[in-house]
C-alpha cells in the first residue's frame, strides 16, 4: 500500500444551525474539524488507507481538538507541529437550502501560515509516496515554500502529486494573485482535479474542451473534471472516461469536492501496478467510486464528520 501525505491547513469549521439565511444572521454554530488537506487524509484514512496529514497548528483548545480529531480517524499526526506564534485557523460557514455554503476565514495570520520549508525537512518520502495539497495555503507565507519543498522532495523521491486547487477567494489579496499562483503549481501536479464552477476562472478560457486542453502542462498527465451531481470525467493525454453523479438530498456540501480527491486517491494508494498508467477500465471504476463518496458526504452535515467508510461507499454504490 502506498502512502498518502496531505500538506497545508487543517482549520475548524464552524457549522450554522440554520439553513437558508445570510451569514450575519445565523444565531448558533457548532464546530467540526475542517480544511480541504485534513479532509482529504480523514477520506484516505476512513476508507482504510495510509495517510498522514503535514502542518501547522495553534497551541490552543482547537489544535488539540483538530489532532484528537485526525488521531481518531487514523490519519498519522507526526508531521503536525504547534506554534505559539499564532492561532488554529477558523471559518465561519453559512448554509444555503441546496447545501450550498459561504465562508468567513479568520486567519491573519493563522498557524498553518507559518509551516516552513525546514518542517518539511523531517518527512520520510519514497518513491511509493503520494502527495495531495490545495491552493489556500499556496498564498506568499512561509507554508507557500514548505509546499515547494515538499512537492520538490517527493518528486525527486519518483513519487506521484495530486493537486485540487479548491478556489477560495476570500483567502487572497485578489483573483488575479490566486489565479496566477494556481497556474504557477499546476505544472509541478501530475493529476489536477478541477471543478466546473473553477474551469474558467483558473484557465480564462470559456470554452471547456480548450480549457481542460489547457491544463495539461509540465508534468500534468491526469485532469479529473468534476460537475458536482451531474459527474465526472477523467482526462488523459489520449482520452477520457466519464461516470455520471448521483441524485441524492444534499444538506451541506462542504468536504464533498474533498472526499471525491480523497477517495480517488485512496484507490490509487492500494492499486497494483503503475499508477501513471492505469486502463480506462480501471479509471472509469476509480471515478464512480470517488463520485459515490462524495454524493454520501453531501448528504450529512460538516466535512470530517460526514466522511463515508469504505462498506458505506460499497453499499451505495450497490443500491442498499
């Protein structure tokens, strides 16, 4: 089996007891552990997979309620370090009737934005190693030059790197910024998962065939293109498959776009064989696999919490 690493922020979410109101409105949260790195390891680890999560967090209450929390769920902590020098990272989230959410971050600075390049430098990678990271802490902090060391240290190691870019634009000083620096990191990936909602804005191409052409630089040889309940399509440098989503009740998106990484990237960790070159047979089951998880996770509230295990995923997929 190989190994799953996630590196960047893992962050509390703070879930609204309403739904269908405006963020000022909401009268009462609940916590639940969150940040699209950390829910990509919980989604390995639950599934049965190796992970283990790398960054930074708070010496406060919610650190330690975040590593208790990745503990839990058999993610390895021993790359999470705690500072003093700032607090675990908080999002405020709002909840629309179709599971749809807006965000309020707090975190500025926050402990993730502090993991540094020398952090990385005690992380044990071999050429089995599978890296997954985001854009959110790709923005101009120290965390920015961890994530260039590990993805440099991984890459030399002959392992393989997974890149989602989950658009958060409240995070950055503007879109261009981030635009800009995901197109940077978008070579350094071998796979790339984008989502419809980010095609455009990521590429500036409207047309959706040239946009997805377009990804497919430096060491890009696997575009996963998401469309929420209407599917996914995986596409390679000699073609594609697609797998069609599932109609389910969705009372919180949030972690579903995480769990669809976290989920294909399992499958990968236990593949036999070269996963640079995997049949379409063999994609098209990874796809409706990941596609499960994800419409499972839409149907429960938080990101971690709502994480599916590996008999779930295998009952839905057969109808039960």
């Amino acid at each position: 089996m190989r190994t799953m690493y996630a590196i960047g922020e893992a962050l509390i979410d703070f879930i609204p007891a309403e739904t269908g109101v405006a963020l000022k409105e909401v009268s009462s949260f609940s916590k639940a552990a969150g940040g699209a790195p950390a829910n990509v390891a919980c989604t390995v680890a639950k599934l049965g997979g190796r992970s283990l999560f790398i960054g930074k967090l708070g010496e406060d209450a919610f650190g330690d309620f975040l590593v208790d929390t990745l503990n839990q769920v058999g993610v390895d902590t021993r790359y999470v370090s705690r500072t003093s020098q700032a607090n675990t990272a908080l999002a405020f989230v709002s909840l629309q009737a179709d599971g749809s959410r807006d965000f309020s971050f707090y975190r500025k600075p926050s402990a993730d934005m502090l993991l540094d390049e020398s952090d990385i430098d005690a992380c044990s990678f071999d050429s089995d190693s599978v890296l997954h990271y985001c854009s959110v802490d790709l923005i101009e902090a120290p965390v920015k030059y961890a994530h260039i060391r590990a993805i440099d240290a991984v890459k030399s190691k002959g392992g393989f790197i997974s890149f989602d870019p989950n658009v958060r634009l409240p995070l950055w000083n503007s879109a261009e910024e981030c635009r800009r620096t995901i197109l940077e990191f978008i070579p350094r990936s071998h796979l790339v998962k984008i989502s419809d909602e980010e095609l455009t804005f990521i590429t500036g191409i409207e047309n959706e065939a040239e946009a997805i052409a377009s990804l497919f630089v430096g060491d890009v040889t696997s575009v996963l293109f998401t469309r929420g309940s209407k599917g996914a399509t995986w596409f390679t440098a000699g073609g594609s498959v697609s797998v069609s989503g599932h109609a389910v009740k969705a009372v919180d998106t949030t972690g579903a776009g995480d769990s669809f990484i976290g989920a294909l990237l399992y499958q990968l960790t236990t593949a036999a064989g070269d996963i640079r070159s995997l049949t379409e047979a063999e994609m098209e089951r990874m796809l409706a696999f990941a596609n499960a998880a994800a419409a499972l996770t839409t149907t429960r509230h938080g990101a971690i919490p709502s994480l599916p295990a590996l008999d779930e995923v295998n009952r839905f997929m057969n109808g039960e």
